[in-house]
C-alpha cells in the first residue's frame, strides 16, 4: 500500500516536471540520492542510535565502484551497476559496523568522523584506480533510441526515482517488523534487549549494513548525476549534510527522510536566488547564503524538535482533536 | 562468618525433583571484582515449580547472582545448572530461548516503543522469518507479526492492563510499567523467571496483586525472587536463601529464616521498611 502511494506520488512528480527545466531536474536527482542516503542514515542513527559522521565516505564508496565497473563496462545496464555499488558498500560497512558496534556515543561519532576524513584520501593515493584529485568520469545515461525525445537529465530523474521508490519500499517494511523493533529497542536499553534474546552487537552490525547499502545506492546515483566520482564531491560536509537533513526530517521517520531531502536540496538554492536579487557587498553576498542556511536549520529545529515529520504529526493529531475530544492526550504522549 | 545449621542442611539438599525442567542450582559459585568478594562459594537452588526468595541486605551479591547465571558476569569458580544442565557460559541474548526470563530492577522498558511493542519484543519465537522476508514484506512476514501481536495483547489481557497497549511506558504509573516489564517477561513462557525487586515502589495493594500473580505463576514456572520486601517472600516463597557479603548465610522456609540469628544479625533492621520513595529513585528517569 505505501509502496503504491510512493510509487503514484513519484509518477505524479516526474510527470510534473517533464515539461522541463534542467536546473529543477538536476535538482529533483540530488534529491533522489539525499533521500535514499538520508534514509538509511534515519534507520541507523534515528531507530538503532547509532550516530555516523561518515555516511558521505559511503557514498563516496558506491560513487568510486559506479564509476570503476562503469571504466570496464561502458554499456552496463544503470540497475546492475547501482546494485554493484550497493553491494561493494554493504560488504565496506560490514567492517565499519563491526567495529562501530564496539564504540558508543562520542567515541563512535570520532570513528566515523576519522573515515570521512580519511576515505578521500584513499583515491588520491590509489590515482591509477581512482584517477586521484581530478576523480574518474562517469558516462552520463542516455534514454533509448525509442525514447530519445526525452532529454538526457530527465530521464535519469525517471530511473534516478526507480531506486528511491525501492528503497523506501524495503525500509518501511522492514521497521515495522521485529527489526524495527529490535533497531529501537536497542537504541533504549541495551541490557534489557539482550535479555529478551535480542543479539546487540550482530543487530548494530546489520543495521550498520543496512544503512552503508543505502549510503553505497545513493552514492552511485550522485555519481550518475554528476557525472563524476572525485575526492572533491565527498567531503566532510557531506556527511553532516546527510545528518542534518535526516535532523530536521524528523529523525527516525522514513517521511522525514525526504523532508529532508528536500529540505538540503532546495533551501540554499532559494537562498541563493534570493540573495542574487538584493545587492550587498560581495563580501557580504558571498558569505550570507551559508549564513542564512544555518540559520534556517536553527530556527527549523527550534520550531519544530521532533523535526518536519514531528510536526506534521502534530499538526495532524490536533486536527484530529479538535474534531475527537480526547485526542489530545495522545498527541502528549510524543 | 557462620554458616547457619538450617543453611547447611538446605545447601546439601539434592533431591531428584530439584533437578526438573527449568530449576535452577549454582554450586560453588564465586566472583570477585579485583580484590572485593562480590560472590562467595554460594550454593543454592530453585527447585523445579518452587518460588524461592533471595533476600540480604545492600550489596550483599543479590543482582551479582542474577548476574552470572544470565550470562553479563562470568565466575571465577563454580557451576550453574538449568534444569540439570550446565550453562556455564551461556551469553546473555540466549537466555530467552532457553526459556528464561529475568526483569531489572530498574525495569528496562524501552521508552520509544508502546507498551505493546516491548511486550511483541518479549515475545520471540525460534521459528521467526528472516532478515529478506521481511525486508520484502512477505506474508509469512506479515503473519508472523500477527501471532506477535496476539500473544503480546493476550498476555496484557491477563495482567489486566490491554487498555495501555498503544501508550508509551514512560507516561504511565510506575505500578502500570512494572506490571508491563513482567508482561515481557512472562510472554516468552519461560520455566525459570528472575526477578529482581519486583515489589519496590509498589503500594501495599500492588503488593497483593504481584503476590497472587506469582502464587498463580507456581504451576507453570519456577521464580527466583531478589526482594528487600519481606511482606512478599513471606507470603509467597516456599523457601528462602539469605546473601550476606556474598555468602549463604540461611536457607529454609521463610518463617524459620526470619527466626534464624546469623540472619537477624546481618540483616534485619537494616531493610525492613524500604519506602515507595526508594522505589521511585530505582526507575530510571
């Protein structure tokens, strides 16, 4: 049912959007891979508790091997070689989780920082694989000859929402199963869920897997839609990006994945065209649309803790209230 | 110190019936942090269908024994037997399947899940599907989630308090989570139920309830209660063991422990009126 709705809400956008505008189609891509990364960190950080700074080196990951397999087989079917980066970083996160499964709170925040920070370097050391600072290409995708009339950016938004739907399909499943139970449970009370038989650190280790696959899909559609895998594209700020959507989201909800999502997309290139229309000092201009960005997300996060979908939610139960006396207690219970 | 006459008899006691599905028997048990003596050459038993109490005063090795027999400590010496078979070893995640089941002092309810959910989280069963069923919403998926929900509703029915099963734990009276972290204990059908403190913070009406709720659990399982509260061993324990310093200082029926002097020496006086406020600072939060 809620695969469904993604997937009508999907066609209703992409057919929105043909009537093309190339900046808004590139825009809607970006949001395609934010909102699959931002969901796997959702699951891990917002239902497991464990928090990653190092997502975006993930994504680097699943960029590298897009554009690697891509290096050997031109031709490639896209769904192949997305699944090749979703594995290779899947099987990157195994040992990444076995060892953040072993580090709490600060200590794994400093884990994960130190593989953001590091992972970069690793191309440029290894430059004959990775192609070093300047990064490998990666051939864009083109539509077939039967549907060559559609430009090349929309259709990869078209196959870019192909995985996104995907994905979001096999999260919600999933978190509203025991795994999704035993995600929280562990978040709340480590010494209570392995007495109720739940095996802590191997479910740290497989959420961990869950959201690098994510990290590894996403990774490879910004590859596809940058047309590049290079140092440059994955830094830190990436990373905190990642978090920062899935904060402001709603952390722990797969909507506020895409809140998110939309959110990082959208809001500096709104600030931007904003500031392009008042005339400040270039020093000034330069600077304020990172300014007024930050200050965006603080006064987001003041107005609504529990994130967009927090508010959304409550939104909705006092509508409900004020039609059902008795409502309102619920909606205190969160 | 000295180990009582009654305590004595009681430690070599094995009879044939202690020995039934989900008892419970630690011989020679020992652990030491360091140098402080947390368990001392302890040997005691829980005998099949028995609630047997275990009483002393604080910091006398009662949670360090509910410790090592689930797994979170090992010992230095000394055996554990669970319906006859050594599980010496045994991880802390496997008790459930083995069919035991231990509550926390300070209950341990996972606050973001209803009362509902921790009840489904108890409820887990050896014949469970995996991670693609799930991830792929099959209806073997689906079905599975349904017998869990059932068997956790059921067993809220039974404690009476199914009207709380989509709310949060941390909303609700401290008697109502107690209530809810024994539901999640005692979903899995376990034949070896610890207990540890269930009775602090309740009110002397609660107290009542619990002791009929575990009069009534007698048939179905064995229960290792750890209790400050003498008015619920009394009422309901068949036989009591007394923790000073690590060490066995009493066993036998309750009534002739409470008489005994190496236990009135280590112990009374000092417990015996702990109030619901101390309950209180025992949840968290």
């Amino acid at each position: 049912m809620l695969g469904v709705g993604f997937l009508l809400v999907a066609a209703l956008v992409v057919w929105a959007i043909d009537p093309f505008d190339p900046f808004l189609v590139y825009q809607l891509s970006s949001v395609c891979y934010f909102a699959i990364g931002a969901a796997g960190l959702t699951v891990l950080t917002g239902l497991n508790g464990q928090l990653s700074l190092g997502h975006g080196a993930l994504m680097g990951i699943g960029a590298y091997t897009t554009a690697v397999v891509l290096k050997a087989h031109t031709d490639l079917n896209p769904a192949l070689v997305m699944g090749t980066a979703t594995l290779v970083t899947a099987v990157a996160s195994i040992i990444v989780g076995a060892a953040a499964a072993r580090l709490r709170g600060p200590y794994l925040a400093g884990a994960t920082l130190g593989l953001a920070v590091g992972l970069p370097g690793v191309a440029v050391r290894f430059s004959n694989i990775f192609g070093g600072d300047a990064g490998t290409s990666i051939p864009a995708l083109v539509p077939p000859d039967a549907l060559s009339s559609i430009a090349p950016e929309v259709w990869l938004t078209w196959i870019g929402l192909i995985p996104t739907v995907i994905t979001f399909v096999l999260l919600a499943n999933l978190v509203r199963t025991r795994y999704g139970r035993d995600f929280r449970a562990i978040r709340e009370d480590e010494v209570a869920s392995a007495l109720n038989g739940i095996r802590v650190a191997r479910t740290q280790v497989l959420a961990f897997v869950l959201s690098g696959a994510c990290a590894g899909l996403a990774g490879s559609l910004l590859g596809y839609t940058s047309n590049l895998a290079a140092p440059g594209s994955f830094p830190l700020t990436l990373s905190l990006l990642l978090l920062a959507a899935v904060v402001i989201g709603g952390l722990g909800t797969l909507p506020g994945a895409v809140w998110g999502a939309l959110v990082v997309v959208f809001v500096p290139s709104w600030i931007s065209s904003l500031n392009d229309t008042v005339h400040l000092p270039s020093a000034v201009r330069d600077q304020l649309p990172l300014a007024l960005f930050g200050a965006v997300f603080v006064v987001a996060m003041l107005a609504f803790p529990h994130g967009i979908q927090g508010g959304v939610v409550r939104l909705w139960q006092f509508r409900a209230s004020r039609r059902r006396p008795g409502a309102q207690e619920q909606a205190a219970d969160l | 110190m000295d180990v009582s006459a009654i305590g004595a008899a009681a430690g070599s006691r094995t009879g044939p019936g202690a020995l039934g599905p989900g008892s419970l028997e630690v011989r020679s048990l020992s652990v030491r942090f360091g140098g402080l003596v947390a368990l001392d050459d302890v040997s005691l038993e829980v005998p099949a269908g028995e609630i047997v109490g275990i009483i002393g005063p604080n910091g006398a090795g009662k949670t360090s024994l509910f410790n090592v027999v689930s797994g979170f400590l090992r010992p230095q010496a000394g055996e554990i037997l669970y319906g006859g078979r050594r599980i010496n070893g045994v991880r802390p995640h496997e008790l459930n399947s083995l069919g035991i089941a231990r509550t926390l002092q300070g209950l341990g309810l996972w606050r973001g899940l209803t009362v509902l959910e921790n009840v489904m989280v108890g409820a887990r069963r050896a014949k469970r599907p995996g991670f693609a069923s799930a991830l792929l919403g099959f209806s073997r998926s689906d079905r599975y989630e349904a017998v869990l929900t059932g068997l956790a509703r059921d067993q809220l029915r039974l404690l009476g308090i199914e009207r709380f099963a989509d709310r949060y734990p941390g909303v609700l009276p401290y008697g109502v989570q107690k209530w809810v972290s024994l539901a999640r204990a005692l979903v899995s059908r376990p034949a070896l139920l610890l207990l540890d403190e269930p009775a602090s913070g309740l009110t002397a009406t609660e107290i009542k309830e619990l002791a009929d709720l575990l009069r009534s659990l007698r048939a179905q399982m064995s229960i290792a209660l750890v209790e400050h509260r003498l008015d619920l061993i009394m009422n309901v324990c068949e036989r009591v063991h007394v923790l000073d310093f690590g060490r066995v200082i009493a066993s036998g029926p309750p009534e002739r422990v409470q008489k005994d002097k190496a236990v009135t020496d280590a112990y009374l006086g000092e417990e015996l009126t702990p109030t619901v406020v101390e309950g209180e600072a025992d949840a968290r939060g």
